[in-house]
C-alpha cells in the first residue's frame, strides 16, 4: 500500500496568509481599543452647559518622555464621570466638581485628588467615604454651578467639595460667556452660542477612522511632524512675551464679550493664564473678572443652602505662581501689583465674605517646595504627589471643620 504526501497548493497557502492576517490584525484591533484607545473622543457639546463627558468614553493620554512617557487610560461611566458612582452603603458621600486638575486624566484614577481623598477621609473619620469624580476638563465655576444645580435635584451627597483653580478660572468665565452682569452688578444668565469653526472641530474629532490601528498610524505620523516642526522652528519666547500676550488676550475677551455684547464661544479647551487679575488686579477687565466670580460663587452657595448640602471651596495655584523659578513666570519689577499668592487669596477673601469654607493650597504647596508637586514639560497640573499633599490638606480641613456628618 504507498501513501501520499499531501502538500498544500499556493491557493491554499496564499488563503492561509490572509486568514492569519486577518485574525492577526482583528487581533491587535480589538486589544488597541480595548486597552489603548487612540484618540478617543469623550468630549461631547452641549446646549446647557457647552461641553460634557461622552457616557461610556474611554481615550488614552500619553506622558511626554521629560515626564516618564507613561500611558493612563482614562474611562469615562455612564453617568459621564470619571471612576465610580455613588453605590447604595452607609457611607457618607462627597461628589467633586472642578476641571482637568480634578478629572485628572493625566493621572492613574488611585493618583487622582478625589481618590485619595475618599481614601484619606476614610482613614482620619474610620468610617467608609465614597467620592464622585464630576471634575471635566477646561470647565469654569459658571459651568460648574449649573451642573451642580442639576445635580442636586437628583443626588444629595454629604458634602460638595468645589475646586477653583486659580491659574484660569477667572478668564473661563469671559470665554464662556455663560453669565454676566446687569447694571446693578447682579448676575443674570446669558445666552452664547459655539462658534462654527468650534463645533467643526467636535466634527472633525467625530470623523476620525473607527478602526484604532489607523487611528494610531495617523496619530505617530501627526506626533511625528509635530516633533520635526518644534525642532526646526524652535520657540524662543521669553517669560515676558507670555504675559504680555496674555495680558493682551484678557483685554480682549474684556472688549468682545463686556464692552461690545459677543456671546459667541470660540475657544473652550485653551485656557491662558489671568494675567490681568494677577498682573493689574486694577484694571478694568481684572475688576469685572473678580465681581462676576464673587456672584458665582455666592450662586453656588445659595444652591447648596437651599439643598441643605455643605460645601467646601478647594483654591488651587497655578505653577507660574507657587513654583520658584518656573518658566515662565511673572517678573515683579515689570508689574508691581503682582504677589505670588494673590489670584489664591482674592479667592479665598471672597469665601471669606460669602461665608464659605475654603482651602488655600498655595502656602502648603509653597512650603512643600512646589516644584515637586506639578509635572514638568507640555503639563502645568499637579502631579500625584501634589494631589496626594492636596487630599492631605482638605481632608485635615474637613474634619476639623466638622464639614462631612
């Protein structure tokens, strides 16, 4: 009896490749959007308060190299928030609110503030605490009030801790163009409408390839030319450059939105530092910024009363502030009126008249050395050990205060 070597034909073979490339590429496909999605979109516009969280998002932020290069996937729930809800307990509940330096995407969610303070609460009150992370990204303390006002009509946590950060907070209110002020410095709701060219950029971010491996493709060669451009057009600005720039990008929005009515939005995620409320606190648009966020926040504690939820201001500085030697920071012999501590403190001395308790981060960062508490290149946030140091603090001041019952 003879046997038969059976060899596979081309036909065979060359179907064999594919189908293996085929599984290979669903493969890496399904592992990249599972665990590295690209260029995810978790942004959404929104008609009440501009932007939110897409429910159910998830996207990948990547560390530059200067700062370890790691990558931290960022989720967001179906309730649009960061990390976990409320869960049926008896534990007292607290629910954060603020912007990227409280959503935290540049952050493992156990590195983020709100984390660790559930976790330092717990501790110092030897009773369970669950926190909510409602911080977005670029949102001032208008589109936090109104959220908040939402909120409370369905959840009463414990304690509403809110989060100002000093650096820009003033501005988002003249971009934003949520509320203003009547003629006799009350504060009424406004109406703006995104520009074109801002909801053709939520458009773009829509248009992107649903497949994650073109997605990443396309991402390397964007990094890729981004990094050549840098490189051969270096940026050669000086610390003072910045702040005149920013200074003459505050008198702007001043102009535009107070002195001419244009409640059009044209810019949402690039939030430049108040160079006038810090730089000339006595100037007309630095005067207008500080009034406008007094009523805010005098807005956001009337809600809490009428809600019987206790509330906490969180002030934190901004690096070109509380950091020594920060580039670029403000140069004192240029603008006299200048102080360290002073975008920091107008927020505290408003707390002060509304009856508010707050928290003041700068002199605890300052006599930290705050240059180990924020991340060093292309990233002005606190880094986790300025989270960990900012839980440190409010939690101390919670239960002092007797603020969590």
């Amino acid at each position: 009896m003879s046997s038969k070597k059976h060899s596979l034909s081309w036909r065979q073979k060359l179907g064999l490749l594919v189908v293996s490339a085929v599984l290979c590429l669903g493969f890496a496909e399904g592992a990249i959007r599972h665990w590295f999605p690209i260029r995810g979109l978790i942004y959404q516009i929104d008609d009440h308060v501009l932007h939110k969280h897409i429910p159910g998002s998830r996207k990948m932020y990547r560390h530059p190299k200067a700062d370890g290069g790691e990558m931290v996937l960022v989720t967001i729930n179906e309730k649009g928030h960061r990390g976990a809800e409320f869960a049926p307990s008896g534990a007292l509940k607290v629910a954060v609110y603020g912007d990227s330096f409280v959503a935290a995407e540049y952050s493992k969610l156990e590195d983020t503030f709100v984390f660790q303070l559930q976790r330092q609460l717990g501790e110092r009150l030897s009773r369970p605490v669950q926190t909510v992370n409602a911080g977005v990204s670029a949102y001032g303390l208008d589109q936090v009030s109104l959220v908040v006002e939402d909120d409370l009509r369905t959840a009463k946590p414990d304690l509403l801790v809110i989060c100002a950060y000093a650096g820009n907070d003033f501005g988002d209110l003249l971009r934003n163009k949520l509320y203003k002020l009547d003629t006799n410095s009350k504060l009424v709701r406004s109406t703006p409408a995104l520009s074109t060219g801002l909801r053709q950029e939520f458009v773009k971010a829509q248009g992107w390839s649903h497949s994650h491996l073109l997605r990443a493709i396309r991402s390397a060669t964007e990094r890729w030319r981004t990094a050549s451009a840098n490189k051969a057009g270096a940026n050669n600005n000086t610390s003072s450059d910045f702040f005149k720039t920013w200074l003459q990008h505050r008198a702007a929005e001043y102009e535009e939105f107070v002195l001419k009515g244009d409640t059009e939005v044209r810019n949402l995620f690039e939030d430049e530092y108040d160079a006038d409320v810090s730089l000339m606190p006595d100037s007309e648009s630095a005067r207008y910024r500080a009034w406008l966020m007094e009523r805010v926040l005098e807005r956001l504690r009337d809600t809490t009363r009428q809600q019987n939820v206790a509330l906490l201001l969180v002030i934190i500085p901004a690096p070109f502030d509380v950091v020594e030697r920060y580039d670029p920071s403000p140069d004192p012999t240029q603008y006299p009126q200048y102080r360290r501590s002073g975008l920091c403190d107008q927020f505290q001395a408003m707390a002060q008249r509304l009856g508010i308790p707050s928290v003041n981060l700068f002199e605890p960062f300052w006599q930290h050395g705050a240059s180990a508490l924020y991340y060093t290149v292309g990233n002005d946030h606190w880094n986790s050990a300025g989270q960990k140091l900012a839980a440190d603090v409010t939690s101390a001041r919670i239960v002092k205060e007797g603020l969590l019952k």
